[in-house]
C-alpha cells in the first residue's frame, strides 16, 4: 500500500493549487492522509480527486473542517496501526513532537502522523515512528517545501519524504 502524507498546505494563501510534484506522486497512492492545517475544503476536494483522503483539523481550520475530519485519528491499514493529529494541542511549551506523542499515550499506534511545525520529521521513538511531513506549499524557515509517503507491506511500513524547491 502506498499512502501519500501532507499537512500544513494552508491554502489558498500560501498556493493556488498544489504543486504538481505532489499531485503526481499522489497519483500513485493509494490513500492520501494530510495531518491539518487544510485552511479550505477546496483542498479536499483536489485531492479528492486524486485518491481517498483522511485527515484531522488543525489550529488554522475553520469550524466546517473541524466538524467533518476531527483532531484526531486511528486508522488501521494492513495491521499497522497509525495516528493522525496535527501536534498543536494541548497548548502550552511541550513541543509538537510531544504533543502527537500524548494524543496517542492511551492508545498506542505504530505511526503517529503530525503536522503543525512545517518541519520534516522521521524517527522512531520506542516503537512509534515518528513522520511529520512538513510542508509542500508554506516552508517557513526549511530550505525546500516537502512531503511524504509511507509504504506499508506485510505489516512493516517505510516512510520517506520528498523535497522540492518551489511550488510548481
């Protein structure tokens, strides 16, 4: 299974549309998960039509993205066990990463999927593998705008991230 990630695309104020680097690679996936910060159903729809898509809302969506997606998520896909949140709750000084780490404390997941930094993550903490995405269309601070995918076969998953310098 090929499972494309993305958060933070914040559009239609940081892009248009979503560069056509990630739309051609999510024309491979077979599952698109964005971890927040959609800013608009308008993305949803886009990638709607490239495969289906889960996700969660993050701090920069609206009341109709929180009702539809939530901010949080448990999905189980060929027995991995993976969690979406976007990592900018509960507020406070304990940092992103710490924060998707917490949302799934109670409920222990093999992949926690996060978003809300914009900066590409992919570590194994314990026994969790650790992805934040980053961004494919506002990098802030990193040197190119990215996204990621996750290859889950026979139980196992590989994760990697794809960079890219403009939004094209």
């Amino acid at each position: 299974m090929l499972i494309g990630v993305l958060s933070d695309t914040h559009m239609p104020k940081m892009a248009r549309r979503l560069p056509s680097r990630l739309v051609q690679k999510l024309k491979k996936a077979d599952l698109i998960l964005h971890a927040g910060d959609w800013c608009s159903l308008a993305v949803w729809e886009e990638l709607s039509a490239i495969a289906p898509v889960e996700g969660v809302a993050g701090n920069n969506d609206g009341s109709d993205i929180v009702r539809r997606f939530g901010y949080k998520k448990r999905l189980e896909l060929e027995g991995v066990r993976i969690g979406i949140v976007h990592g900018h709750q509960p507020l406070g000084r304990s940092g992103t990463e710490r924060n998707a780490m917490s949302a799934f404390a109670d409920n222990p997941v093999h992949v926690i999927i996060f978003g809300h930094s914009h900066i590409p993550v992919c570590k194994t903490v314990g026994h969790t593998l650790l992805f934040n995405p980053g961004s494919p269309t506002d990098k802030r601070r990193q040197p190119q705008y990215s996204f990621g995918l996750l290859h889950i076969h026979d139980g196992k998953v590989k994760a990697e991230h794809l960079f890219f310098k403009d939004k094209t």
